[in-house]
C-alpha cells in the first residue's frame, strides 16, 4: 500500500543545497515513489502553495528567509538494465546520485557518461541543463525522461527529441519551465565502448595513449578537483553551487569589438556565434581567485565557483554576483546570466 504523505514544516533548507545557505521550508514532502510526487503536486494545488522541486541541490540559492510555499524533494531511487545487442539501456530514479550512478555505469563498462564523472548532484537534475562537461553531455545518451506533467497530474514519457536539448538547455529549463517533473531518465549507454576523449584537457593528460573508461573517470575526477570542483567536505572551497555563471554566446562582431582592446581573449567558435569563458571575464575585470566579500567569495581554485566561505548569507552572495555582473557589464558589455536557480527572492 501507499504510505501516507509526511507533510513538515518548517524545515531548514540550507543543509540540503550544497552552499549550505538559506532559510526554511514552511512546508517540506519528501517523495520516494511516483505516487506520492502526484499526490504532493495536489496538495499544493489544493492548498495553493507555491511549489519547488528539489533535486541534488547542487544548483540552487535559497535566500535567508527561506521558502514560503512547498519543497518537494525527489527522492526515487532505483535503477534498471536491459540489453539490447551491444548497448544497454539503464534507467534511473530522479533522486539517485548522480555521480554514484556514473559510478556503477563505468564499473559495468558502460560507455556514455564517464566524461561527467564528479558533477554535483542527482540524476534527474541532469536532463534539465542537459549537463555536460569535458565534451560529452547527457543528451547523447539520453532515450527518454519519464515526468509528471504538474497541470493534469499524468504520467509522461518524453523522447529525446521532446525534451529539446541544446546547450545546457532543454525544455525543462526553457519553454516548459514548472511544468514537468522528472521522475527517471534512459541512459543508451554502450557495453565495452571507448571512452570519449576529446576535449583538450583530456587529449593533454593521455597524450594520444588509449585509456579505459575508469581511466577517464579518474582524470576527470583529478582535473575536477583541482579546480575544487568535487564535493569534499575537506576542501575549503566546497560550499558552493558549482559554475555560478554560464559562459555566454555572443554575435561575432561583439568579439571583434572586444578583441580590439583586448587581443588574446579566449573564444569557441559555437555555431555562427562564439563562446567566452566566463571566468576569463571576471577574472579581467579586476576579480581573483580567494577574492571575497564578507562570508561570500571566489574558489581560490575556480574563478566561476561562489563560495560560502562558511555562515555566509544568500545576501553575501547576491552583493558579490551583483559587484561581479557589474563589472563585466562595465568592461565589455556582456550581462553574465548566473547558473543557479534562485528560491524565496
Ligand atoms: P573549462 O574547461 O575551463 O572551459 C571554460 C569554457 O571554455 C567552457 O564554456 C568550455 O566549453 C569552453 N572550452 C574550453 N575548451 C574548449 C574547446 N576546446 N572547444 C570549445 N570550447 C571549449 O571550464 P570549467 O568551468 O572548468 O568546466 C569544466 C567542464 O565542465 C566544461 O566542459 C564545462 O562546460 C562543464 N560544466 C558544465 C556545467 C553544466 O552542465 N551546467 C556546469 C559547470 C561546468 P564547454 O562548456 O562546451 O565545455
């Protein structure tokens, strides 16, 4: 049978985002079947409650007076496996880890996700931004992201195409932002298959050898962690929400307008625009590494990571994105979007 909803309140939320930040639920649900998210979707329609989804918390920035309205924590956890010829196609519950999933796909020779090996937070976080790193992003092996369509209450499975990835985009994020929820993912990854090693960093550290899938994972991991970019309770640089700005696209002769005062920016040629690492913008407008405001501050070990340097405020945090989106703006002429989503402002 069903077990009945466990409805809280007044729950501190900042344990369970990885800034360690923010105020309190006034009412919390935690969800570990399909059943029970439906039901705690009517609950707050039939209260009228504001509602927010929690994954991983890897990726968000409660503020200090926390949420006024229901946190629903996805917590479906479970895999499956089934073999069809030489792939697998593996499905997840939302509220696995989801570097313990890369985990056990590496550890089983399944080839497809290993270049996002160390990344924060929970499988069904990752269709979402459709999450990439190191040259690989989920929507390569993504089959199909199984929902709960929040208006009528019904179950979904949408295919890859449906869910509409781009660039760390997908219609979760964009044109149906808040009208799903992701329940599980179908990974097609494929047994015994190469690692995919094509990004500079990784074509530097194997210098042309032939690694394993479990030899990507490890320099992932290593490269990850120099940037503190793995959680570590033991790094001082942890309480943070990974990247807080996505490196923005830009028109060409934006580049060109750039370039004349500043000849060495680096550039990515993205389709017919071009993409600039963030942290070189911030770095050159007059920001650094270990650089802070009272408890808020820049990773001294990655320019794009805002840290809690331990009791920061969500206010903190808002004063140095501001401080750093002004600058930027001011120097070159580019709005820095932040990564995070932002919860009770
Ligand atoms: P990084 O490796 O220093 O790269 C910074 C930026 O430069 C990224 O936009 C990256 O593109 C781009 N870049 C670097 N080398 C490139 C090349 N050879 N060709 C095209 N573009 C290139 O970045 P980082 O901040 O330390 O992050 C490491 C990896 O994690 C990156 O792949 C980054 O995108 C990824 N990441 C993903 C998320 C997410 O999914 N939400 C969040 C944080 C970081 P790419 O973005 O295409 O890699």
């Amino acid at each position: 049978m069903e077990k009945p909803l466990q409805i809280q309140q007044d729950i501190p939320l900042a344990p369970f985002t990885t800034l360690k930040i923010g105020g309190n639920a006034r009412y919390f649900i935690r969800a570990e079947t399909e059943l029970q998210v439906a039901d705690a979707v009517r609950y707050a329609k039939a209260k009228r409650l504001k509602l927010f989804v929690l994954g991983g918390g890897s990726n968000a920035l409660v503020s200090d007076s926390g949420f006024n309205g229901l946190v629903l924590q996805i917590a479906l956890k479970g895999n499956q496996t089934d073999y069809i010829g030489n792939k697998v196609s593996i499905t997840a519950g939302a509220g696995e880890e989801w570097d313990a999933f890369v985990q056990l796909c590496v550890s089983r020779d399944f080839a497809g996700l290993e270049c996002l090996s160390g990344i924060p937070g929970s499988v069904g976080g990752t269709p979402v931004q459709n999450v990439g790193a190191y040259g690989q992003e989920v929507s390569e092996s993504i089959i199909s992201v199984r929902c709960l369509e929040r208006e009528t209450s019904s179950f979904i499975d949408l295919s890859v195409k449906e869910c509409g990835f781009g660039y760390r985009t997908s219609i979760f994020n964009s044109s149906s932002r808040d009208l799903y929820i992701v329940l599980a993912v179908t990974y097609l990854l494929k047994m015994n298959g190469e690692p995919k090693v094509e990004y500079k960093d990784l074509l530097e550290h194997f210098d042309g050898g032939q690694p394993t899938l479990a030899n990507v994972r490890e320099a992932v991991l290593n490269i990850r962690r120099k940037k503190s970019m793995v959680l570590d309770d033991a790094d001082p640089n942890f309480r943070s929400a990974g990247s807080f700005f996505k490196n923005p696209i830009i028109e060409r002769d934006k580049l060109n307008e750039i370039r004349s005062e500043f000849e060495h920016i680096p550039n990515f040629v993205f389709g017919d625009k071009i993409k600039i690492p963030a942290a070189w913008l911030i770095e050159n407008a007059g920001f650094y590494k270990g650089f802070s405001i009272g408890n808020a501050g820049i990773s001294s070990n990655h320019t794009l990571a805002l840290i809690n340097r331990g009791n920061a405020t969500s206010a903190e945090i808002i004063v140095l994105k501001e401080r750093i989106q002004a600058a930027v703006a001011g120097k070159f002429g580019i709005d820095l979007q932040p990564e995070p989503v932002f919860i009770g402002f």
